[in-house]
C-alpha cells in the first residue's frame, strides 16, 4: 500500500530523532508556520554533521520524485549562510519565518540560526529597508506624476508597482519582518498584524486592492504619509527629506479634475 507524504514524514521523523548524525530537522513553508491547506508540500530540511553530509544527501535522494515533498541537506554552516540577502535564495529566507526546530541536537543554535533567517539581519536592517522606503517613495511620486500628465496607464501600473515595495517597508518596521509571499499574506496580517499603523489588518487589504483595481492616489497617499511617520520613528526620516520637497508633492497632489 502506497504510503500518503503524512506517513513519509512522519517515517523521516521518526527515523531523524534517532540518528546521532542529524543534527536537526526543519519543516519549512506552510506546514511549518501552521499555515497549511489539505494539498500543502512538505517542505523540509535535514541538518547533519559535517563529516557525512554527502552519504546523507545521497540517502536523502530518494525522496526527490515523490511529489508533495521537498527534501534538502545541509551541515549547520551551510545553513547559516543560505538565503543570504543580496544572494540568490534571499527570495528563500521568508520560509523560515514563524518556523520552530523539530529536532534540535545543537543546544538552540539552529533555533537561533532559523529565528535570524526568518526576519532582515540587525546589522543591515536600516540600509535594507531605507533602498525600498527610497523606491516606494520613487514609485507613489511615479504614478501621481502620471495621474498629473493623464498618462492612466502608467499611473496604474505604477500604483501597482508600489504595494511589493509597501509591504516590504511595512513589514521591516515591524521587527525587521519579511514581506511573506502573497499566497501567504492574509494569513500573516491575521496572525501577526502590522500593528503599529492605524488600521486592522482587513482594512490594509482592502486598501491595497483598492489601488490595484483603480490606482485611487488618495489611498496612495495615506499610506505614504503613515510609512513616512514609521521611518521618522525609526531614524530613516532622511529617506524622505531627500526627495527635497518631492515628497511633500506627492502626498498633497490634487489632479485638476476628478
């Protein structure tokens, strides 16, 4: 009888807790955060000690074709330096957001390593978040431009361009958070709101789709003036001031006909 991704898991699980060369195992994505639906992936990774982790990529192969699971491998350094920002797996980091070891044979190390992964590192948080506060400020200011010179479908696009930008300033002020991945979005805003601007986690989704569908400037702008009082709070208050005057622009711009 063939065996449901559940009980293969459960089978790796099993077998890991046992294994004095695994050092711990992480169930990422969905399944991990508490987030899953019926069809979610098991997406795991195996931490193993140095010595033997091309033996234990090898054993580990096997899961490769079984649709519903994704198996990795590493040694805990290579662990550390996965997903870096500015890497090409950074896009990976928000895997391990809200995610607890289920093994752990590293006094909390892993922990530490999974809790650091899963948010933007301390030490660059503010030079991070302070190039997408410039760019969220450089796509509203695009898109009230183009509402001014009657260029409607460029200031809907660039309505639109700026949200990816929004969340991720949004989510970096609170707690040096990552911008999840959208599948995941209302999820997150339900379980950890974005609670230090002034609307409940429905009523930034409805703005947010709002501006898809329309563009609507006035949306626009309250979001920027309260991402402008979030970045003054935490000392980036300098991304705005040099837009010299530009920003003010955008967030008192009228259109001459409405």
């Amino acid at each position: 009888m063939t065996k449901s991704i559940h009980e293969i898991f459960e089978q790796i699980k099993e077998d890991s807790e046992k294994d004095p060369n695994i050092l711990g195992l992480i169930l990422g994505g969905s399944r991990g955060k508490g987030f899953s639906k019926v069809y979610s992936d098991y997406d795991f990774l195996v931490v193993v000690k140095e010595d033997v982790k091309q033996e234990y990529r090898e054993k580990f192969e096997k899961y490769d074709g079984i649709k519903g699971i994704d198996c990795g491998v590493k040694t805990i350094s290579e662990f550390e330096a996965y997903a870096e920002i500015g890497s090409e797996f950074e896009w990976d980091r928000y895997n391990f957001a809200h995610v607890q070891a289920l093994i752990d044979e590293t006094n909390g190390e892993l922990q530490k390593i999974i809790d650091e992964k899963g948010r933007i590192p301390e030490k660059i948080w503010k030079e991070y978040t302070a190039g997408y506060l410039d760019g969220y400020i450089n796509s509203v200011y695009r898109s009230l431009k183009c509402l001014r010179d009657n260029y409607l479908v460029g200031y809907r696009l660039e309505a639109a361009s700026s949200i990816g930008l929004f969340l991720t300033c949004a989510f970096a002020f609170h707690n040096r958070r990552l911008n999840p991945y959208y599948k995941y979005l209302e999820i997150e805003l339900e379980n950890f709101p974005l609670d230090k601007f002034p609307w409940s986690s429905k009523e930034i989704i409805e703005m947010l789709l709002e501006i898809l569908e329309t563009g609507d400037y006035k949306i626009q702008q309250i979001l920027l003036k309260e991402m402008e009082k979030l970045a003054r709070k935490d000392g980036l208050g300098h991304v705005f001031d040099s837009w010299d005057g530009d920003e003010k622009w955008t967030m008192s711009f009228k259109p001459e006909k409405e």
